[in-house]
C-alpha cells in the first residue's frame, strides 16, 4: 500500500497511520526532483516528524502561496500580507506547519506577479527593492 500525500510536515493523517502500523518514509532524491523542475523544490522530512523514522528524508514539496484577484484594492491586499506576516504565532497554533513560514523566504519560487499592496508591504520591510 502506498499514499501520496501534498501537506504540511507531521501530518494528522500519517502520523496517525505511523502509530498504528510500521510506515517507510520513501525517499525523492534531490536531484530527481531537479530534473522534474518547478515547482517543485527538494526538501527534508526531519527524522523524527513521524512515528518509526529514525532518519532524515529528502522529498520533493510545493510552496504554498496566497493568490488574489487583481481587482483587490492595494490598501486590503497590503493589509492581508501584514496581518499574516505579524501574526504568525497564530497561525502557528493552528497548524504546526506555519513554523516554516518565513518572510524573507516568501518570495522564492513567486509563480505570478506580485499584488501592488503585497509589494508595498515587502518593500517596506526591506525584502524587495
């Protein structure tokens, strides 16, 4: 048996199926996932994220990007990306995952072009020129 699963580190699912029956964490090596190219980035699953894995293991991961219309106000989509960026204990409380969530990281792999108020905000935090 197997399962493909695209989210956050650790899980509900899998944790829980790692507790109940041995599982093997397969690993995507990183450069077959330079050769599939984007989006897809080569990441680690630490060791320990699940029951049984005593062993870190690369993988491959897609971003996870906040996308709007265009026809969003500056002013509102400048205020989303702040309220999201200064409040991320919250979101950490809600989901272990956003842990990995850093700003100065956010941009990298940008599918689309930036919101001018998601911009502006990035500027004024000195994370684009």
């Amino acid at each position: 048996d197997a399962t493909l699963q695209s989210a956050g580190l650790g899980v509900a699912s899998i944790r829980d199926l790692a507790t109940s029956v041995p599982i093997n964490v397969v690993a995507v090596p990183a450069e077959d996932v330079a050769k599939i190219g984007a989006p897809y980035l080569s990441v680690v699953i630490p060791k320990g994220t699940y029951e049984g894995q005593a062993e870190d293991v690369p993988t491959a991961a897609v971003g996870n990007f906040l996308i709007t219309r265009a026809d969003v106000s500056d002013e509102t989509a400048y205020q989303m990306t702040k309220l999201l960026f200064e409040h991320l204990d919250q979101l950490t409380a809600a989901h272990a995952a956003a842990k990995a969530i850093d700003p100065a990281k956010a941009l990298d792999g940008m599918p689309v072009a930036l919101h001018p108020g998601a911009e502006r905000y990035y500027k004024e935090k000195g994370l684009l020129k």
